[in-house]
C-alpha cells in the first residue's frame, strides 16, 4: 500500500503560454482592470432597480471582450495588451488574490446563528456531497465522451466541474427577501465545495501524475486536506482575536488585520502544509464572524462596508477575468479540435450532466436535509439544485490542469485545453441559464412574495407615513410661504392607496387574536425592538463585549421559537449557570484564578440580566406604542414581564449572596457615562469653535485613554479581607486579639461556585466553615424520618460547629446554592479555643444552637434573617445542662433543643438522643409535619424526661413574638 508522496501543490506548475503580450507593456494590465472596474460600476448602476444578476451579465461582457482580442481582427490595442496579459495569469497567482478577500468577505457575513443551524446541510452537501458529484460526473465523461480518457482523468473533471459558486444566486435570494436559512445553505455549502472540491481535485491530479495511492493514504490525504485546514483556520482566527484584545477603538486596525490573515492564512494552508486554503479561510471567518457582535454599531457598520466593497470590486474583476479566459479557450479549442460544433454540444451535454449529477446529490440527501437545522422543503431543495453555478475556482483550476499538460504520457495539451474549455463553457451557461431564470423559478414558487402577515404589516406602515405627512402639511400650512400640496403629495408616492381603516394586528378587543403566524410575527418584531435596545446598552458601554454576543444569540433563539412564545430568557438562564467543570476546576486550579474565574461569571450574568431588563421595558413600551389596547400584544407583554421576573429574582439572588458585585457593575456603568458625557461635551464644544484643533486632540486623546483603561481593567470587585470577616463576626468578636489571629493564621478562604459540596453526611470532620459571603443548604435530613424542606444558611453562619462540640461526624449534605465565599477553619483551632475557658464553650454553644435550630426546625426559621435567629437565640434562649438520672419538665409553649445527652420520655418509654426537638405545641401548629419531627408524645402542657446521659437543652421562648 502505497503512502502520500511530497510534491508541489498542482497551481505551481502553471507555466502560461506565450502570447503576444510578451511585448507589450506590462502596465498595460492596469488599464484592463481601470476599464472592468468601470464596467462593474455602470452595470451596478443600470441593474440596480432591476433582478438580473450583475455578475451574469459582468461575465458576458468579458467574454465579449475576449472574444473582440483573440477572435477578431480588431484589436484592440493598450486594452487588448492588458486583456492578454490578464488572460495569460498564473491560476495560482488567479486563486491566491481574490479567494482570501471573497471567501472571508463570505464567511465573515453570515449569521453565526444561521451557520450553527445549517451546518449539519452544509456538510453533507459540501462533504459527501463533493465525492458523489465528482463521481457521477466523472462517470458521465467516462461513459459519454468520445476522449479516450482514463477514469483518473475522467474523475479529474468531475472534481473540477464539483466546485460550485452561486454568487449570483445569492445576491438574488438576498435582494428578493428569501429566506435566510436559504442563502445560508447555499452560500454555506458553495464556500464548503469549494474547499472540498479543491481537496478532491489535488488527489486526482497526482493520480493522473503517476502518484498511487493507498485507501489508507487516501483517507489521510483527505482528513490532511480537510481538517487540516479548519484546525490552521481557528488558530490563526483565534490568535487575531487575542490580538484585538490589546486594540481599542480603531476600526482601521480592525480592517487591516483580517484583511492581513487572510491572505498569511490561506498561503500558510495551501502552500505549506498542503491544506485546502478555501476551507481555512471558511474557518478564519466564521471565527471573525462570531467576534463582530463585539464591535459597537459604527464599528460594526464599517466592517460591513469595508469587506462588502473590496469583495464587489474582486468580484468584478474576476468575472470579467473569467469571461476573458473563457473566450480565450473557446477560439484555442480550433487547435485541436476542427468540428468546433461537436465540442460546442460537448458543452451542452455536460451542462445536463452537471444539473442530473446536483439533483441526485440534493435527492439522497434529502430526507436528512428536511430533518437537520431548520429543515428544507422541496421547493427550497430545488432552489438548492438550481443554484450549483459553476465559478472561477472550476476555471481556475482547469487553468492549472492546462499548465501541467504536454505529456502524451499523463495529460496531452488537447486534453489540457478540453477541460479548460468545458469548464469555461459550464460556467458560462450555468451563469447565463441558471443564474438568469433563479427569479423566475422564485416567482414560479411563491418565494418572493409577501406573506400575509407582512403585507399587513406594510399597510400598517403605510398609514404610520400617512398621519406623519398629515400632521407635517397642517404643520406647513400655518406658515407664511405658500405650497402647492398637490405637488408636493405627488412625490409621496410611497403612501398613495393607503386604506384609512389599516390597522395592525388585525384585532381590537381583548377577546379577539391572531393565528399562530401573526402572533409569531408579533413576537418576532418585539425580539427585533430588543435586538436593538441591546444594542443601545452596548453602545452607552452598560452591557460589555463579553455578554452582548449572549444576549443577541438569545434574540437568534427566541426568533426560531417565535410559534410558542417569548423563549429569550430560556436561553440566557442556560448561560448563566456554571458550566458542570467548575467544580472540578475549583479544586486543582490556583485560588487566584478560581476566583477571578467566577467573579468575571457574575459579572457578566449581572450586565446580561442588567440588560434583559431594560432591553425589554423599552420594547414593551415600543409594541403598545404601535398596537395600544390589543389583547395580542397583551399575550406578549405578560410573556415579556414574567420573563423580566425571574431576571429580577437572579439579580436579587447575588445581591443577597454576593453584594460587592453589583456595586462593582453599577460602578462601572456610571464610570463609562460619566466618561462618554464628558467626550460628548467635549464635541460640542469643539463644534462651537470654543478650542482649536490641537486642544481637542490632546483631550481627546486623554479620553481615550480613560475609556481604554475602563475597557482594560474595570473596577475590581472587592471582598472583605480573612481577617476582617472573622473580626466582624459576633462570635469572635468576644475573643481577644491574639486568639482571632491564631484563628486566622490557620483559616483559609475558598471561593465555592453553585452545587459544589462542603462536606457529606456521616464524613469525618476535620474542619468547620464559616460564610463569609452567599448561602449553602443542607441537602439531607440527619434523623430516621424525612424533612421535606431543606434548611438554607446565610452569611454569618458557622457550620460543623456542633459536630466538632459533640464530637460526631457531619450530620448532613452541605452544598452550595450560590456563589459562596467560605473560610475554612481547621478542626484543632475550635478545640484550642475550647480550652481557653473564660466562658469560651458556652459561645460555642450558644453559636451552634443557630444552626440546629435551622436545620431541625426549617419551616419554623426560614422566615427569619440570620441576623434575626441569632437574635433570639441571645434574647430569648436559656441553655441549661442536667445530671445523668434527673427528671425535667419542659413546656410545650417553648422550642427545646437537645443538643447533647441523652433521655428517655417518661410516659413512652422512648429513648432521644441529640440532637432533637422535644415536643411543642407551637411546633405542631406552625409545621403540619412537626409531629414527625419531634422525639416523643406526652399530653397536656409540660413533657416528663429522664436524663440517662448529661444533657445540654436550649429552650427558646416567644417564638411567635
């Protein structure tokens, strides 16, 4: 089994012929391009209010062109030298310039929503897809022409012929309002091809080189060719991305670094590691792709404009190149070839050929078509087969082929010169027939029409510009100048057969609504309103470059489930959550980054949160404004405030647990008006004439600085210090100044994340843990019977306290419910204190009473704050501790805890060991599963025990006060 053999990619071996361009000027090329440019400019603007496609007819002109320099004997003198010279280009040196500007102008363009929706259709018709074309054109030229040619080179031209460019279709769909996921698919799939075709191709062409190959090497060569490539693409996308970290403000850098990576990307992919460029250059733009959310609104805007300009201009140059090479290799053909007519029906023959081979690669595919993504239906799927335009990679491509030929042995020059010329020829019908008919097969399917909801929705908007030219002529007719308002109405074409009685949505009472369609265009149009007042909050720098992205992929979401309700928040609480590695994080990375980990989690959930709910008071305030009392705007609205709810309660969940992140947010967002407040001023007064030119730049300067520093290092968020939380709290505050420092000395603080578990029931105990910030709850009743209602505990809490004091093991589950900030305090630090004396033990106990009573009696508890149990244990409790074989009475009026010892219930006989609550009757009144909760039955007031081993007992008093 034959293994890969190094060689030169096949686009080095052009070696262009001779032309008598080789005496002329070669500036005359500039010219050429001069005058395509033009031409691409004066058809732009003929064609702009028109459906025929530029490109198509940018390619005929071309060809016109070629055909007046090669097969006329009209020259056409400097131009005629420049067309030559272009003609006569190296296909590497063809390939290399336009694909990095027209494959990431195309990636970068696409929605990263759409793509992820659409990838699985694009990679089966750009993967497997690819393979099944070449092989089914391949046969077709095998079995049908009369060539002579191997199967090598018969598969050869189906690789080529495999290479799909639907630009003209797309910039149809785009302008005629088809679907999006459409032009995703199509556009999607073609740059997909084309990578995939140009991998297919290389093997083939040193197949027919002489190179053998293996099926092992085969499938290396292809996941070299393929994955290889996306994996070159990511990186260099995401070290650009990591570069752009340092750049702030400065859309010229922006510009001039993707257009810089693009080309280093594609060299590196294609000339050195013997990748697909193209593919590399699909994986660089949709990195890129998913980073332009980050931009502010200008930014953004200008990006658009920059790639969008630079790729009319390649594509304008490339097909008026093309149609050049195309007339060029249809007068060489009479080289060899002298019934130039049998050659010319070749031509139709592959074009049927090329739209079979599309229908039946779309036809096996189909079933999975309809099922990924947003699916496809067959008229979708026939616009898919209807678009496989052939382009200038094909052409390209068989340009190189043409180069290499001459050797009778592998490739012989009429063989080199066939498949330029059946290339050339299927990409001139395919652009003629299929790119010129794409509207009419639109319309021929209903796809460009409106739907009934939107033609409502433009009768809506008609009658909006109706009242406002209304309201501006009585504004006009109260002022001195007279006008003619039937002249002036006579350009207001645009309002004219405006139904007075339009109205939007078609419903006006609370008991009528909309079908399901029209309530997802409502939804659609509110999602729409957020989508831009997130933008807003981007731009008044109250949202950050790291949640923005999250809250317009929330809007993407939502719009998809449009049919079943506002589902924005879904998305976003799925976000907000921390991702199930945390926890294993937590342990094995430095404290430092842990914590700056999850407190960079948090903040950008507050901003997102922030953001929902502004986002969605403006546009609930925007849909009333258009539709007033409206019972389906009403469904909407209450969609969007109870949505807005539970926002709220997030918000309020850190506030409570982590408050110092909030501050450090609102911080920041006030330092970021105050700074654009300020450069806003400084603008006005630089609009005034009040400071000369070099004073503004200086200060703005100075601003920009400031917004850069904000943007680099915002205000940290900062937690109380070890030593001053233990010094705080009302335990250790009693202490003396050298025992809290051997407490902290031997304490350390860790930064938990939600669900993680301090310590498991029936686990020995080696520590006890104070929390310092956020809450934890016990996941498990210690008892014989179930509390169904698990105790929560705040700030201030010190669990394991008891344990350590009775010496058993933990009691229970400890977990995290929020971020936690704990301080973990080692196990012989507590006992050291307890041999401190001076009255240090019942501090202890009376402490640990805090969190039995929580954790036995949760509902009774759970309404009060930590600072208001603690509270009643020091005003309302009495500990007292009996000798072994006493006899105690406790009131049913009062709550007794049993915190150490043992008793037996006189009148049952049972035996209660701690920790327990002893019967009350206030109890049973206030919790209806008390009686399952409490150790022992006695009737009337007072309860009878024994004591069989010293028993510590709290009794707390006036509960219900």
């Amino acid at each position: 089994m034959a293994s890969v053999e190094e060689g030169p990619l096949p686009y080095n071996l052009w070696e262009g012929e001779k032309s008598s361009s080789s005496n002329s000027n070669p500036t005359d090329a500039v010219i050429f391009a001069g005058i395509s440019l033009l031409i691409g400019v004066s058809c732009r603007t003929l064609l702009r209010r028109t459906f025929i496609p530029y490109t198509v007819v940018l390619l005929i002109i071309g060809t016109a062109l070629g055909s007046l320099e090669f097969g006329s004997n009209y020259p056409l003198g400097k131009l005629g030298n420049g067309i030559r010279i272009c003609a006569d280009i190296d296909a590497d040196l063809l390939l290399a310039v336009f694909l990095p500007i027209l494959i990431f102008e195309g990636a970068f363009s696409m929605e990263v929503h759409q793509i992820k929706k659409c990838m699985a259709q694009m990679l089966l018709l750009a993967g497997p897809g690819v393979l099944i074309s070449t092989v089914l054109i391949g046969a077709a030229v095998k079995l049908a022409f009369p060539y002579d040619w191997n199967w090598k080179t018969s598969l050869l031209l189906g690789a080529i012929l495999s290479a799909t460019d639907p630009v003209a279709v797309v910039a149809l769909l785009k302008d005629l309002g088809a679907s999006k996921k459409l032009s995703t698919i199509v556009e999607g799939e073609s740059m997909m091809n084309d990578g995939a075709a140009i991998v297919v191709y290389q093997l083939f062409y040193r197949m027919v080189l002489g190179k053998s190959f293996g099926w092992v090497a085969v499938l290396e060569y292809l996941a070299q060719g393929s994955l290889g490539a996306v994996i070159i693409g990511l990186v260099f996308g995401m070290a650009s991305l990591f570069w752009l970290r340092f750049v702030y403000n400065d859309t010229l850098i922006d510009f001039s670094l993707a257009l810089t990576v693009s080309y280093i990307a594609y060299y590196t992919a294609q000339e050195q590691a013997e990748a697909s460029g193209i593919l590399t250059l699909v994986a660089l733009g949709m990195v890129f792709a998913m980073s332009k959310d980050t931009h502010t609104a200008g930014g953004k805007q200008s990006l658009h404009e920059f790639w969008e300009m630079i790729a009319y201009i390649a594509n304008t140059l490339i097909f008026i190149l093309s149609g050049v090479i195309i007339a060029q290799s249809i007068f060489s053909i009479r080289n060899f070839d002298d019934n130039t007519g049998r050659s010319w029906g070749y031509i139709f023959l592959i074009y049927i050929i090329l739209q079979v081979s599309r229908a039946i690669v779309v036809f096996v595919f189909y079933p999975a078509l309809r099922y990924f993504g947003y699916g496809l239906n067959w008229k979708e799927a026939t616009i898919v087969i209807w678009s496989g335009l052939r382009g200038a990679v094909g052409l390209a491509l068989s340009l190189s082929v043409k180069s290499a030929s001459g050797d009778p042995k592998y490739l012989s020059a009429e063989t080199g010169a066939m498949f330029v010329f059946l290339t050339g020829g299927s990409v001139l019908l395919t652009l003629i027939i299929n790119g010129s008919t794409a509207q009419l097969l639109l319309s021929l399917f209903g796809m460009d029409a409106l739907s009934k909801s939107e033609e409502t929705m433009v009768n809506y908007a008609k009658h909006q510009l109706l009242r406002k030219a209304e309201e501006f002529s009585r504004i006009c007719s109260g002022r001195d100048n007279p006008f003619d308002w039937i002249t002036v109405g006579g350009y207001a074409t645009c309002i004219k057969d405006v139904c007075e009685d339009t109205i939007w949505p078609p419903c006006t009472t609370n008991n009528s609504y909309l079908d399901i369609d029209d309530m997802k265009t409502m939804r659609v149009c509110f999602l729409k309103a957020t989508r831009e007042a997130y933008w807003s909050t981007f731009n008044e720098g109250r949202t950050t470059e790291s949640t923005i992205s999250v809250l317009m992929e929330s809007v993407d979401e939502a719009i998809d489930l449009a049919t079943q309700g506002l589902h924005d928040w879904n998305y976003i609480s799925t976000r907000l959550k921390f991702p199930g590695y945390c926890k294993f994080f937590t342990n094995v990375c430095p404290p430092r980054l842990t914590r700056w980990f999850v407190l960079k989690k948090l903040q950008d959930s507050c901003h997102i949160c922030s953001a929902f709910i502004h986002a969605h008071r403006i546009a609930r305030q925007l849909l009333l404004d258009y539709t007033g009392d409206n019972g389906n705007a009403a469904i909407v609205i209450a969609e969007s405030e109870a949505e807005e709810l539970e926002a709220r309660k997030f918000l309020e969940s850190v506030k409570n647990s982590m408050p110092e992140i909030l501050h450090q947010a609102e911080s920041r967002e006030v330092t970021f008006s105050m700074l654009k407040c300020l450069d806003e001023c400084l603008n006005d007064m630089e609009k005034e004439g009040i400071l000369t030119e070099k004073v503004v730049l200086h200060i703005h300067d100075l601003l920009q600085n400031d917004l850069e520093k904000l943007s680099r290092s915002p205000p940290s968020v900062r937690f109380p210090k070890l030593g001053d939380v233990i010094s705080i709290h009302p335990l250790f505050l009693n202490l003396s100044p050298a025992i809290r420092y051997d407490l902290e000395r031997s304490s350390k603080v860790i930064l938990k994340t939600p669900g993680c578990t301090l310590y498991t029931k029936g686990s020995k105990l080696t520590s006890v843990w104070l929390i310092g910030n956020g809450s934890v709850t016990s996941k498990r009743s210690p008892f014989p019977f179930h509390c169904p209602v698990d105790s929560t505990y705040a700030r201030g809490s010190i669990l394991g306290l008891y344990e350590a004091l009775v010496g058993k093991p933990y009691l229970c589950d400890m977990v995290t419910n929020s971020v936690a900030l704990c301080i973990k305090i080692k196990l012989e630090s507590i006992i050291s204190l307890l041999a401190q004396g001076n009255g240090v033990e019942e501090l202890l106990w009376k402490e640990c009473t805090i969190a039995v009573a929580k954790l036995l009696a949760p509902d009774m508890f759970k309404k009060f704050s930590m600072q208001e149990v603690r509270g009643i244990v020091d005003e309302r409790s009495v500990m007292n501790t009996f000798s072994s074989q006493e006899i105690i009475e406790t009131s049913h009026h009062s709550i007794n805890f049993l915190l150490s010892g043992c008793l037996r219930d006189q009148t049952t006989e049972q035996l209660i060991e701690c920790p327990a609550i002893l019967p009350c009757s206030i109890l049973n009144e206030s919790v209806p599963y008390a009686r399952a909760n409490v150790m022992g039955e006695s009737s009337g007031s007072y309860s009878k025990y024994k004591v069989v081993k010293e028993a510590r007992i709290v009794r707390v008093d006036n509960i219900s006060a």
